[in-house]
DNA sequence: AACTCCATGTAACATGTTACATGATTCG
DNA sequence: CGAATCATGTAACATGTTACATGGAGTT
C-alpha cells in the first residue's frame, strides 16, 4: 500500500513527469524503492484522482507533450500523516540466497559466479552513492551540511544506502572466500 | 517466479506439511524470503502439479490430518537448474525510509520512535541467529563444521542474515545519534 | 469459559511484472 | 542509417496480502 508514499517523497524534490519520476526512481531512490514506469504512471493517475498530486500538461517543441505532476496541499498533509504511522517489518526477498540455500543440490560454481557479479554490482552502486554525496554536500563536512537542518531526511537514506551496499560488499566476500578456495 | 524454488529449498531440510512450512519460513528461511501461509497453500498445489513436490496423507488421532510434502527427483533437478540461472537484482522496498526521506514535512518524533522500534527488532533477530548458529555448528568451530564440507549453503545464508543484522543495527544506530541530539 | 495451537482452505483485492504499441528526435 | 532517448500508455498475467471460515484439542 505505499508506492503512492514512495512517489509522493520523491515529489518533494519538484515536480516531474512520469517518464522523468522513472529516472528519479533510478537514482536517488532506487536506494530504498523500486518501481517500473508502468507502475508509476498508474499511480500518478490514482494520486490525481485522489487529489494528493495536480498535473499540468507542459507543451513542447520538438518532443511529445507531457504531464509534470506537483505535491498539493493534501499530499503534503498525506505524506506527514504517513510518517506516524508505524513501520512495517522489511520482507527480504533475495533470489540468490535461495541459490546459495540449495548449494548442496546445486551449481556451486553457478553461484560463486552469481555473487561475483552482485559483487561488482555492489561496487558500482557505491561508487554511484558516492558521487551523489559530494553533490549533496556541496563541498561541506557532513557536520556543516546537517547544522543546515534542511534535508535531512536524503542525506539519511542516502547514508542508508551506502551502508547497504558497503555490507554487500562485505557479505559478498565473506561468501566467495569460503568458497573459492575449497581446501 | 521464484518463492516456487524458495519452497523447494525449504524442503531440502526435510519433509513438511504446509503448516510447518510456514513456520518454517518463519524461523530459518524469514532471512531470505517471506511468505504468507495462504501462498504456502497454493505454490504448494501447483507444485504437485507439476511433479515437483508429492504429497502423501498424514492421519493424526487428535489432530487434524495433514498432507506432507516430499522434493521429488524432478523437484531437485528443478533446484539444480534454478541455481544455474543469473540471479536477478534485490529490490529494496523499506517503508521506513520513504518516512525518513520526508522527513522535512514529516513527524521527526514519530520515524525517531519507529527507527527505535527497529533497532530493537533487529537486536532480537540477531539473537535468535545467534542461537540457531549454535544449534547447527553444534559445539564445533565454524571451520570444523565448513570442513564436513555438507550444508555450506544453510551456514552461509545464516551468516547472511546475521550480517545483514548486524548492519541493520549499526544504521538505526546512526540514525538515532544524528537525529536525537538535535543540538 | 476463553484463548491459543493445529491444520487447511476460499475469495477478493492490491500490487508488481512483462510484453506490446506508438511516434518523433537526436546522436554517432 | 540505426540506435538510443523522450514520452505515454494498454492489456494480460503473476504474485502477494487480507479477511473470513471451519473445527477439534489442549491450556489457563
């Protein structure tokens, strides 16, 4: 029941089309959601309805028209109430545990393959977090940045994601150095 | 298309009916996937369908019968193939964060309480880790168990979840010192 | 007497994924 | 000239969640 709540955040950081909230998706916060184009624009299309979002169709020249959707009021007011509602536990759902679970019956160096990939995978998304980071802070120490007081809240779940990734990095190791030397 | 093959490796520890599996994917499985008991009951039928579990009938004097459930050859071919396939990325999909990203129109005392919430929920969790950790290396080191060479993939997504844990904890942590303090 | 555990299921609904369709423009 | 990007959508399908139903046994 939340991608609406996932849309409606990354609305906080201006208005934006579905095709460009796809992008956004990608970037900032595919660290804590996903979503795919179809998705989002259904729910735009519901969030409309809902009044929680208003879209204006921008003309232009040279390409196809689009609709770029902006907060109200109400998502504003919707969003806040969201924050006090409790947490829901996070499900995991991670094919390649599954993989790694049927080793004994399985292609372990299938696997070791696998986790070589999500290894790199891992590296590349951190690097990514990185350079998003030194965007943010704008040439400041994340103290001067955090004394702002303003957006906060980004620069946490940016903090979360790289330390995910950072942990996958470690777990990722951890894993292929049991099993790539196997004596 | 996969909490099909998540029950298949659930099954490699032994027979089940589906109410056991449930409890099953709640104790050593919830570290990877999760899944409801309705959805248990229904891969369940198409499984047998496709010959990839049997069931056989349980009668029980005071309790209800049960059906349990057996991996056929076809179910371990159906696994050995699965892990041969390229694991698809982990989508992340945290309520929790959606909230700390809107933080700035949110309610900071309400995410700080749910963060709290959490940091102890993963506390307990890598406690009960802790435990079934004993329970498999059954007094030996992690080396002597990994030597015996059988059930790497359980140990590994064991540690898995432990690490993941582990992390979970570190960023509530961190979340909490830069939000609580404010000054 | 009320509650929890065992055990299985149906039905309705919400969410997420995949495939397909369209059509112009810019870039190499 | 072909590929990638911009931009939006429909339809079909697969998965996951929630609510409800049933009924006996053991526990407090």
């Amino acid at each position: 029941m939340s991608l609406r709540h996932a849309v409606l955040a990354a609305l906080l950081e201006g208005e934006a089309s579905g095709y460009e909230l796809a992008k956004r998706f990608d970037l900032s916060v595919a660290n804590f959601w996903s979503a795919t184009p179809q998705q989002l624009y259904r729910d735009l299309e519901r969030l409309e309805a809902d009044g929680l979002v208003s879209a204006r169709v921008v003309e232009q020249q040279r390409r196809p028209n689009k609709r770029v959707f902006t907060l109200t009021a109400a998502g504003r007011d919707e969003l806040h109430t969201f924050t006090q509602e409790p947490a829901r536990p996070v499900a995991m759902r991670d094919d390649l545990l599954v993989k790694l679970q049927a080793l004994d019956v399985g292609d372990p160096e299938a696997v070791i393959k696998s986790f070589g990939a999500r290894l790199e995978r891992s590296r590349e998304k951190l690097a990514r977090y990185d350079r998003l980071r030194e965007v943010l802070l704008a040439g400041r120490t994340e103290d001067e940045y955090l004394a702002a007081g303003d957006r906060v809240g980004p620069y946490l779940t940016l903090l979360g994601g790289r330390m995910y990734e950072q942990q996958n990095i470690r777990y990722a190791t951890a894993v292929l150095n049991i099993l790539l030397p196997p004596r």
